[in-house]
C-alpha cells in the first residue's frame, strides 16, 4: 500500500493560529489544530511575535502529523512590522495591519511622493494599515527601537525564518508593505522612510522552496518548506481562484478581491495593487470593521447576531478601529437616522449594512484595476468567519444583487498554505492543486433585487461623515 502523504497549512491570523494537515492526493483534511493569541487593546494594536511562534508549536502539534508532514507552509496576517535585533529575538511587539497609529506618517508618504507616483511605483498608495507607515511611525516616535533593528519582517516571514533560518518572503505579501513594486524593493522610498533594503528578506519566485525545517522546532526536521504568502494571497490560492472571479471574505476585516490580468494602479487609493502568490495580481479592497465590529454592536443592543429586523431608516457605520476604507483613521461608530419606532434589531441590521457596504460598493473598482470586465454575472465566493452567517448572507444578497455561493471547505487561507506546500512535491502550480482539491465547491443562493434605498442612505451617510471626519477629497 502506498504511504499516504500529508502536508501542513499555517495560518497565522490577527486572533489565533490555525493549522491543518492535509492529505495530498484527496484534499482530505486529515488532522486540525488552533492556538489563540493576544493582541493589546490600548491606543495601538500590537501583538509578541514569540506567541506567534509558541502557537504554531501548538496548532501544529493539534493536527497530529506534527512529526509525520512532508511539507509545510505558513500564510500570515498581511502588513503587520515585525523588528528583530541582531541575534533574531523581537526588538518590541509587533505592530499589526489594524493598528492607526501610522496614519500620520502616510500622509507624509502620499504628500511626499504623490498618490499618482507611489501607485505607478508600488501598486498602491498607502495608507495606516501599510508597513512602510508603521516603519515611519517607529523611527518617529520609538527611534531607540527602530535603531536597534536589525531586520525587519512580516509575520509570516518571521515564522518561515524560525522553521528554516533563510530570511525570505514572497512577492504576495511583499507587495502589501508599500516599499515593494516590480522591479523589487524601491531604494528611493525605503531611503524617505529610513529603512536600509540590507535589513530585509529577500523575494523568492512564485513556487519556490525556501529549504527544509532545521532542528528544534515544532515540525519534522528535514521537512520541505514553501514560501508562505499573506492571508488575502493563501484564500485565494486555496480557492484555487482564476482571473475575475470575485471574493467578499467576512473576517476581523472585510475584504473584496479577485484575480487579475492587469498590474493594479489605483491612485484613489481604494483599490490596494496586491500581486497574489503565482505569477499574476490581486487588487483588493478592505476595512477595518467587519465581524468584530458587528458582533460588538449586537453586544451592545442585547441581541444575538442573527437578531437582525428589517425596515427602518437608520444608518450605522461601525467604525470602531477607524477605518481604512474609506480612509477615515481617526473615525469612531457613526448612528444616523434613529426615529421613535426604530428597532435594536432594525440598527443591528443597519451595523450590518455598514460594514458591508463599502466593500460592495469597491468591487466593480477592484474589477476594473485587474482586468476584469465589472459586469460579468459570476457568483460572489463568500468566505470567512462571517460566510456562513444568515444575516452576512442576506445582507450581501440584498446589497450586491448578486448571487452568493458559499465553500464547503473551511479554512482556506490554511489551505492555501497547505496547497503551496503540496506543489512542491508534485510540481504543479498551487492553484491548480487546490481545484485539484475542489475547494471553492459550495451551494448556491440565488440574487435578490438589490436594495438601492439603503444604499443611498449610506452613501449619503457617509459623505457627511467624510467631511466631518476628515476624509480625502475623492471620498467625500
């Protein structure tokens, strides 16, 4: 009988570490595991980068095949400033993509160079959720830190140096610091922002292998090991996503993306020109305020989040953490419209229609930057902790006037990470092992006529809002 052979997906997110272990030929999920991580709740969002690695340990061990996998690959939170001094260990805690500390410092960035040049250059005009912001924002205002900094990482990066001692990364997450376009890593903006390019990771080709796993880690010595890639990057390649193809993920952050043909250069900034992890690109959209946001609003009502009523005329934006788009960093939660007969559950659904709603209104913009013709009828894939939520499902419905199809599969940033670490042993691309896998298989939900009322109310909710707020021009 042949050996059956198993490969490890990571991924590492803003609130745990996920890990699967996956059979290569079936696609079966043989074995899971899950650690959870803190993250700080003061003026900034922050997390240790030894909890990453201490929970990768314990997903890993979860799953069972530890030991036994032939091939591993972590997918990480994308954006997030990972510091290290001279001997690897963390200067500070990491600062993560939610964290708006940095929103001054990317200002001086879109002031400096100019919205135009720095999406000619990088494929997106930054804002506070951008690495090269958060490095700006350090030299600012922790300069003793950013001088004790030796290399500088992203999270994913971080844990495929620990599991293999080469400082490498891929172009799908690079492509989200802001300093990275390409023709490599921009010498002229990594000079503006005080960042020597010797203190980064080099950029490895899509389907690389970094090496093997070095002894005394958590995994298998001699294992293979992928490069790894961003969250938004690995759900795409474990959906095994072709070019126009739209997904609407429902996380801690909600974002909108698919496949491009075209580089993305957006110099509204809406659109972010990701590259995804082959050979292609990734325009993207994304908030800060998705599930939590909602979640907590239902907390703060009584109510469960399926709670939700319809009618009314209010209009929440759930702006807890401030957001990112629209770039409103300094915003707070926004309730608009309240009448004597209006519901907890009428508002809840508002909270809902917020936070759906500028990623809706972004996709025919994230269409257009890769490519991909705005109008084609192809079903929204709807994946993320919040896709199998009744009223997420409805809400999106009524919303995009689209139809909705829902994976089966779970776990897909993991899966994607699993994917690349299986290419490496069968010599096809990642994407075609995860259709391979059938993935993106899931029920259909039929459209429903789009609700143009609430979209207006939240159009013009939010342009009031932008000009109290503080929001750029083109947002207003």
């Amino acid at each position: 009988m042949a050996q059956q052979r198993v490969v490890i997906g990571v991924d590492s997110s803003t609130q745990s570490t996920k890990a699967i272990a996956v059979d290569i030929d079936t696609g079966t999920v043989v074995g899971e595991g899950r650690a959870g991580h803190t993250v700080s709740s003061g003026t900034g969002r922050e997390s240790d980068p030894e909890q990453w690695w201490r929970a990768l340990g314990e997903a890993a061990a979860a799953t069972g095949w530890a030991d036994r996998a032939a091939a591993v690959s972590i997918a990480g939170q994308q954006h997030g400033l990972v510091t290290l001094d001279a001997a690897g260990a963390p200067v500070r805690p990491a600062l993560l993509w939610n964290d708006v500390r940095s929103a001054p410092q990317a200002a001086e960035l879109r002031d400096g160079f100019g919205p135009e040049e720095l999406a000619r250059r990088t494929g997106s005009v930054p804002t506070a959720a951008f690495t090269a912001a958060k490095w700006a924002w350090l030299r600012a205002n922790e300069p003793a830190a950013a001088d004790r900094a030796a290399a500088v990482r992203l999270p994913h990066d971080y844990l495929t140096e620990r599991l293999t001692g080469e400082a490498v990364t891929d172009r799908g997450d690079a492509s989200g610091t802001g300093w990275w376009g390409p023709d490599g890593y921009d010498k002229d903006l990594l000079a503006r922002i005080g960042l020597d390019p010797g203190q980064l990771p080099q950029v490895l080709p899509p389907g690389a292998r970094v090496g093997v796993v070095r002894p005394g880690t958590p995994l298998r010595e001699g294992a293979l090991v992928a490069t790894g890639t961003g969250d938004n990057m690995a759900a795409a390649l474990g959906l095994g996503l072709e070019p126009g193809r739209p997904v609407l993920s429902l996380g801690t952050s909600g974002t909108v993306y698919a496949v491009g043909r075209n580089r993305p250069a957006d110099p509204t900034g809406t659109v972010a020109g990701f590259a995804d992890a082959l050979g292609a690109w990734l325009p993207l959209a994304c908030t800060l305020n998705c599930t939590l946001a909602v979640d907590r609003i239902a907390a703060l009502l009584g109510r469960g989040r399926e709670d939700v009523e319809d009618g009314g005329t209010a209009v929440v934006l759930p702006y807890l953490d401030g957001e990112r788009t629209p770039d409103l960093p300094a915003a707070s939660g926004l309730v608009h419209g309240l009448r004597h007969d209006t519901t907890p559950g009428q508002l809840l659904q508002a909270a809902y229609d917020g936070a759906a709603h500028a990623l809706l209104t972004a996709l025919d913009s994230v269409l257009r930057a890769g490519g991909n013709d705005p109008s084609g009828e192809e079903p929204l894939l709807l994946i993320g902790g919040g896709a199998r939520g009744r009223a997420w499902q409805r809400t999106v419905l009524r919303l995009s006037g689209r139809a909705v199809l829902v994976p089966e599969a779970q776990e897909l940033v993991a899966l994607g990470a699993a994917a690349q670490a299986a290419a490496l042993l069968t010599g096809e691309p990642a994407d075609a092992v995860a259709r391979r896998w059938r993935t993106a298989e899931g029920p259909l939900i039929e459209p429903v006529a789009q609700d143009h009322d609430a979209l207006a109310r939240i159009g013009d909710t939010l342009r009031r809002a932008g000009a109290l707020q503080g929001a750029p021009a083109g947002d207003r």
